[in-house]
C-alpha cells in the first residue's frame, strides 16, 4: 500500500499514519522528522534546512524530493509505505510521479485530513502542552508565530496538490474534523473499499474487485455513513460527497445527517 496523506499542520496526519503503520506494517515516511533528524545531527541537508524550518518556510523542492527517493529503496519501504507532509507542492509531485514510475511503483491513494483552520492553533498547542508533559524536547516551529507561517505556506504551496490529485482520481478527503477514532475508522472504511483494509472482508473485496471500482464504491459508502467526506474527482464520488453544487437530494440529506453527527469541539 501507498499512500499519502494531505493537510495542514494539526490535521493529524502525524497519528493516523502511526496507526496506519502498525495496522498495516508498512512505514510512516515523514519528511518533517527526517529534517528534523538531519538537523540534529548536523549533516549538511540538516545545516541547508535549519533555519527555513525554524522560520516555517520550505526546504527546497530538491533536497526533500533527494530525501525520499533514497528512502523508499531501503528494504523496509517494500512492502509500502505513508507520505507524511511529502509532496508539499506541485514541483515535488510531479517529482514523485516521475520517481516512482521510474522505480514501477504505483501510488494507491491520496488522503486529505480536511480540517477547520480556527481548531489548528488549539491543537498544536495541545500537542506542545502534552509533549512537554511527557519531558519531550518542543519542536521549535510548533509557536503561535511560525504556525500561522506554516499554514500559510499549506495554503499558498501545499493546497493545489488537491486539484492535481483530484485531476488524478486519487484524491479522497476525510473530515479531520471528527475525533481521532473516527477519523481512523474512515480511513479504514475507505481503504476496505480500495480493496487495502486490514480486515479479511477487505482482503476479499480485494481480489473481487478493481481498485477503481471499490474507490467509487468506498466514497459512496463513506458519504453514506456520514463519518468520512470522500472527494474524488470521479463523478461517482462527486454526486456521493456532499458538494454545495449540484447534489442530488438524496446525498443532501444524507449530508445533513453528517453534520449533525457529534464532532471533536
Ligand atoms: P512537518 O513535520 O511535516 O510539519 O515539517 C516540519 C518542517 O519541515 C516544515 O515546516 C518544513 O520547513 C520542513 N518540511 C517538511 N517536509 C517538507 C517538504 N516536503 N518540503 C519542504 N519542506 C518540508
């Protein structure tokens, strides 16, 4: 399985992937910690990307895209892996389209933890008041300041990956919104129907049925129990995902049950 996972800092990509990696084996590629290892280290990617990352900017398109291509050869990437806050604009995408068609890879799936901007501040400080409880070191960047920099940049630089996955048909977007349980039950129900769940029903589908197919039927499905809003950019998944354009009456209501449903704050 590969897969990437899309959104701002907060979204929570950080846990689902951890939760992903232990469900499915397979590892959790984040650039973010990589960087943040090479900085500790004091190699010379870490010296290049110290300060960008401490000012919340963007370690050039080049050295991450160098990064991951080296990481997804090493042995435990085999079997698959997660993109963690990789691809974080258009040039690396399509830096990794052109890699992983030269290594003939196949990237399943591309999961957007939308979420409300208002909650990230709160989370994040949630996260540095928990780490510190913990005796864990404080990434440097997780400040009031340098968040609204990092979020400034998903938008400018990271939000048109969703158009150019969406154009792609592999775009599926969850409500991040939701709490953590939920958020994984989503994912786990969207990538039962992409025919990569862990479930043995999963595996099942997997052999019955064609990764397309079982994406139109997960967004379908997803939509219809209210917890995920998958997006793909088939129109399948438009008519089943409550758009405000054009959805058919039965989506709406089912939408309107989606709201009402209880959500994280
Ligand atoms: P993260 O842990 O994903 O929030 O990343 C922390 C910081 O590392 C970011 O604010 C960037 O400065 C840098 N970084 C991580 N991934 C990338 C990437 N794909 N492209 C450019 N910079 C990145």
């Amino acid at each position: 399985m590969r897969l990437i996972l899309l959104g701002p800092p907060g979204a929570g990509k950080g846990t689902q992937a951890q939760l992903l990696v232990q469900k499915h084996g397979i590892v959790q590629l984040s650039t973010g910690e990589m960087l943040r290892s090479a900085v500790a280290a004091g190699t010379p990617v870490g010296l290049k990307a110290k300060d960008i990352m401490a000012n919340g900017g963007l370690v050039p398109d080049d050295v991450v895209v160098g990064i991951i291509s080296d990481r997804i050869e090493l042995p435990d990437a085999r079997k698959g892996f997660i993109l963690d806050g990789f691809p974080r604009t258009v040039p690396q995408a399509r830096a990794l389209d052109e890699l992983l068609k030269k290594k003939h890879l196949k990237l399943d799936a591309v999961v957007e933890l939308r979420v409300n901007e208002s909650v990230l501040l709160e989370r994040v400080e949630k996260r540095v008041a928990e780490m510190r409880s913990r005796g864990e070191e404080v990434r440097s960047d997780d400040t009031p300041e340098v968040l609204s920099k990092r979020l400034a940049s998903y938008r400018a630089q990271t939000e048109p990956l969703v158009h150019y996955y969406s154009d792609q048909r592999k775009l599926i977007t969850v409500d991040g919104m939701m709490t953590i349980e939920n958020v994984t039950s989503a994912l786990d129900r969207v990538l039962d129907y992409l025919g990569m769940g862990s479930s043995p029903a999963a595996r099942k589908t997997s052999k019955k049925t064609s990764a397309k197919k079982s994406s139109k039927k997960a967004s379908k499905k997803s939509s219809k129990k209210a917890k995920s809003k998958p997006k793909k950019a088939s129109k399948a998944a438009r008519k089943a995902s409550k758009g405000p354009k054009k959805a058919p009456k039965k989506a709406k209501s089912k939408a309107k049950k989606a709201k009402t449903k209880k959500r994280r704050r």
